[in-house]
C-alpha cells in the first residue's frame, strides 16, 4: 500500500472544496457579522491564510483563487493546467448511490 498522490492518476485529478467549504446558519445572531466573515474567507487574503494554514499538513489545500501564490503547495497537490481535473463537487459527481451499489454487492458476496 501507499499514498496517491493526484499525479497517479492518468484520467483526471480529482478537485473538491473539501476542508475548504463555508457554510451560514439561517437566522444567525448576527448576520452582518457572518457576511463579513464570508467576504474575507473568500477573499484574497482569506484564502492565503487557509491556503497557509492548510499546508501543515501533507497534502496542502490548493485554493482555487488564482491570484494567491502556490508555492506552500506540494507541486503534486497543486491545480495546474497540464492536468485535467474533474470537479467532485458537481450534482452529477457527488451522487455516490452507484459507488454504494457496487460497495453493498461486495459487501454482500462475503
């Protein structure tokens, strides 16, 4: 076994806002506050400090501002337009009931 990296892949890189997404509770307290926070976290300067942060860890988060430096990302990890990348995100690729399928028809041979 080992770790894969998304150069392993000759199809596509896979892409997700994973660890990255944002998310505001209806009714919130204060909702100036929470779009202000949104503004900055989407901002350029947000993103560099998630993009900062995140590279503490082995495989980085590459935000997909483009405006921001890359360097803090692994070169494995970084978007790049030599690759192709398919958006795991999407309606069509977060609907995981035929992965589930074929996990429960395994699960059921055993």
């Amino acid at each position: 076994m080992d770790w894969f990296v998304p150069g392993h892949f000759k199809e596509a890189v896979p892409i997700s806002g994973g660890p990255s997404h944002i998310a505001v509770l209806n009714r919130t307290p204060h909702p100036n506050a929470a779009k202000l926070f949104v503004n900055w976290f989407l901002s350029r300067e947000g993103q560099l400090a998630v993009q900062k942060i995140s590279s503490k860890q082995p495989e980085g988060v590459d935000s997909r501002r483009i405006d921001i430096p890359k360097d803090m990302i692994p070169e494995e990890f970084r978007r790049s337009e030599k690759r192709k990348f398919f958006d795991m995100d999407t309606p069509k690729n977060r609907d995981d009931r035929s992965t589930l399928k074929f996990i429960n028809s395994v699960w059921k041979r055993r």
